[in-house]
C-alpha cells in the first residue's frame, strides 16, 4: 500500500484522458500564487453562522497573517441549501470562492472532479506541503485520487466504516434485553417483542437498515457492490431483510406513518433505537444532545473503504488566485491544534473556559463542527467526551482493514443516463424497505424488472470492464 504518488499517477494514466474530455483535470500553477502578497481566502461551508464570528475571525487572521500572509472569511451555507448553491457557484467558474467542502454524500468530491471544479493538487501538495503530505498514509491519497490526480484533502476523521445500532438504555437495563450480542434480524425481532408489549406507545425502531447484518463491501454506484471480485447488486442477498420489514411493519416494530417525524420521538425519548454507525465515544456524544443515554453496539466488522474516506473533504477552486495559501491553510487546519480549535470553538475566556484539554462553553459559545474544517483529533475534548476518544478513533483508523480496491475508482460518465434512471427507479424498493408492500415476493420480482428496464445490466458490464482495467494495471 506505500506507493508514492507517482505510481498513483501512473496507475490513473487510462484515466485522464477521459477526465480532460469532460472537464476535468485542474490547473497546477502553484507560482502564480505569490506569497508576498497578502491573499484574502473564502472557504464555503455548510451549517449555521455563530453570532461570535466575527470576533473569532478577527483573531484567525491575525494568526493567518503571522502564518501565511493571509486573510480568511468563512460563507456558512444553510445545510439543505447547499448543494445547490454551491453548484451555481462552482458553474460560474470565477474565482469568488477559494475553499469548499466536499464528500461523496454532500457536493460530489468525484462529480465535481470531472466537471472541472477543483484544482489539481497533485504535485503542490508534495513539493509545497510536505507536512500534509507525510501525514496521512498512502491509501488514504489512493483513495482521494481521481484520473491519476488529487482535487481535495481529506479532513482527519473517523474515516472507517462500522455499522451498529444504538438502544435506549433505561428500557435495555428495565427489561434486562441483551442487545450486546445482537447478530442477526431474529434476535432484534425477539427484542422488539418484549419492547412493543411491555411499552406500547414506544416506537421500537425508526427504519430498517436492509444491509444492517451485511458485510461491509466495495460500495461502486447504484446499490452495485464488488464483492469477492465481482460485480453485485446483492439483491438477492437483501430479498429476506424485505420479509423482515413487511413482519416488522405488521406488528408496530416500525412506525407506519407516511412522514415518520423521527426527531420528534428521539427527543421525547419514545424511539426505543435506530440505525448509527458505529464509532468511539458514540454514547457520551449522544448525552450531550439528548435527555437519555443509549447502550451502542456495532453490527459489522470494521473496513476503510474509498467511500467513507471521501466522506469530507475540502476541495480548492480550479479558478482561485492564492491556490498555495488554501492549501497551507489546509496544513494548518491539519496539524497546529491552536488554530484548529479557534476555528472550531472560538476564543478561550470569551466562548469557552479550559481546563487541561478539556473545554466547558460558556452562553456566548462558538461551534462550527470539527469534521468539516480539518483534523477533528486535534480538538479539545468538550462536556462528555471520553478521555481517549480522539487517540481510540485515531487507532481505530489505523488498525481498520483497508478495502483492496480502495484504489479503484469507477468513471460513470458514459452510463449517466441509466444512472439516472436507477436512482429513479425506486418505487418498488422503497415499499419493500418501509415494509408496505402486501406481496414481497411479488413486489421483489418488480422491483428487479424495473432495474432492468433502467439500465441496470448496462452499469454492471461498465463496472465491470473498468473494474477488470484497473486490476490489469494493480499487476
């Protein structure tokens, strides 16, 4: 897994060409940013603006300035807004923006790769950034890679993957349900029996997870999974998890409401337990925001997979006039603590009391969420937080199976029109996920037919033949 950059690019080499013709493949002029001149950034994320910011920038720049000879302003993008916005921006291809979050769950890291958005950092991140580089292994840079290159930086996070399930902790304790070996959907059943006949105006689970007692796999596009070296969308394989659903739907374990307000029931403390991916300190973070506490167990086997470390990034626009200073910005914001946790919680004394490293807010508090600004392991351990949590999380990391094709990393620019019609194409599962269709049997067959009239046959060959291209190229 240790190869350098210059395998990556050679190993992506079949790859940039097709980017390039659809747009992709960012500018590298890293000397047109002059670091004598003072820079002033824009980095876009999403979330909710803090009433101290401005104070708080005002002595993030004064730091900046001491550090990069830069100035910093921070766009806050209303969570379900952003998207869209920052597609509009991105479209204007101007240079009114510097930095910007990206994943593969919110703003496309790869999409916006092959649009041309961001800019190829490939050969600034090693000659200009050294400390960055050095400090994340080398499949962690695989897996960020696109066409040979890399467009973002990963911000230091729980980036493996552990499905779990959390429960209510008072209801586990009354009733003495042994949720800590929880393996299979039968054992949940027997569970949510006790729960729906002891309590009845408890809502034993929010939702059912088909892939809950799953494998973790290759996850490509469109349901479509590598596993053991082939192409799958495991439909067969999820077939009795849509039985349990129509079961579970029968007997209340499931809420039937079209418009399920699960927020609602959390807060009221009648949701007995829901899906939750599984990590360090996940019960002690969840007190902090709710009236209960919760028993978390995991129910898969850890896995680092592609996906999942794409799940936050910040990206720098293809167009920005100062692309170094964002990118020593990133540096920062991955390895000085002092800046990380201004930018994250503010000003100690006015938005924050310490002591040692732990932190209490105060009324005038600050927060903009760690994972979407850089290295979340450089912050202060707030109210409830474990002791360890960031060293556990950062053990965790490293001692998680890395998925083999974590390198792989599938071109869907000739099939976008079946994907689509796929993504689309959810009628039918979406029934036999909320357990509301009558017949599963029959349901299924339907929902399989219509996949097939979507074009689902034609991804799978395209997966498949650049999936068989790329390990040609791993030999």
């Amino acid at each position: 897994m240790k190869k350098k950059i210059g395998a990556l690019l050679l190993a992506g080499s079949l790859m940039v060409s097709a980017l390039t013709g659809c747009g992709g493949g960012g500018s590298t002029q890293a000397g047109k940013d002059d670091l004598s001149e003072q820079a002033h950034l824009k980095w876009v994320i999403f979330g909710e603006q803090p009433e101290s910011y401005p104070e708080v920038i005002e002595q993030v720049n004064e730091y900046l300035l001491e550090k990069i000879n830069a100035t910093l302003e921070l766009e806050f993008v209303q969570t379900g807004d952003f998207v869209q916005k920052v597609n509009l921006m991105m479209a204007s291809n101007d240079d009114t923006w510097d930095l910007m979050f990206t994943s593969n769950w919110k703003n496309d890291y790869e999409t916006n790769v092959q649009k041309g958005a961001y800019y190829d950092l490939t050969d600034m991140l090693q000659e200009e950034t050294p400390e960055l580089y050095d400090y994340f292994d080398e499949y962690i840079w695989e897996a960020m890679t696109v066409g040979g290159s890399i467009y973002a930086i990963p911000m230091n996070q729980v980036m493996y993957q552990q499905r779990g399930m959390w429960f209510k902790k008072d209801i586990v304790e009354k009733y003495d349900l042994d949720v800590e070996n929880v393996k299979s959907f039968d054992d949940l059943s027997a569970i949510y029996q006790v729960v729906k006949e002891n309590e009845p105006d408890m809502i034993p689970l929010s939702s059912i997870t088909i892939g809950q007692f799953m494998p973790l796999k290759t996850e490509v596009v469109a349901e479509f999974e590598i596993v053991d070296g082939k192409v799958t969308d495991r439909l067969d394989e999820k077939y009795p998890s849509y039985e349990v659903a129509r079961d579970w739907y029968l007997k209340d374990y499931i809420p039937r409401e079209v418009n399920f307000e699960e927020t609602t029931y959390i807060k009221t403390g009648k949701l007995f337990s829901r899906y939750n991916r599984y990590l360090p300190g996940v019960e002690s973070k969840f007190k902090i925001s709710n009236s209960f506490e919760i028993v978390a167990v995991p129910t898969t086997e850890m896995m680092l997979r592609r996906a999942d470390i794409q799940g936050a990034a910040t990206a720098i626009n293809r167009s920005s006039k100062y692309p170094l200073r964002a990118l020593k910005l990133l540096e920062l914001m991955t390895t000085d603590q002092y800046l990380f946790n201004l930018m994250a919680y503010g000003i100690e004394g006015v938005n924050y009391t310490k002591d040692g490293n732990r932190i209490t807010p105060t009324e005038n508090s600050y927060y903009v969420a760690e994972y979407i600004i850089g290295n979340q392991f450089l912050a202060y351990l707030m109210p409830g937080y474990e002791d360890t949590v960031w060293e556990e999380t950062d053990r965790l990391n490293h001692e998680a199976p890395v998925d083999e094709n974590i390198g792989f990393q599938f071109d869907r620019e000739t099939v976008e029109t079946e994907l689509a019609n796929l993504n689309s194409a959810t009628e039918y599962g979406t029934s036999l996920t909320k357990g509301t269709a009558e017949d599963v049997a029959a349901t299924f067959e339907k929902h399989k037919e219509k996949r097939a009239l979507a074009g689902d046959t034609v991804v799978k060959q395209e997966i498949e033949r650049q999936y068989e291209e790329w390990k040609a190229q791993q030999e």
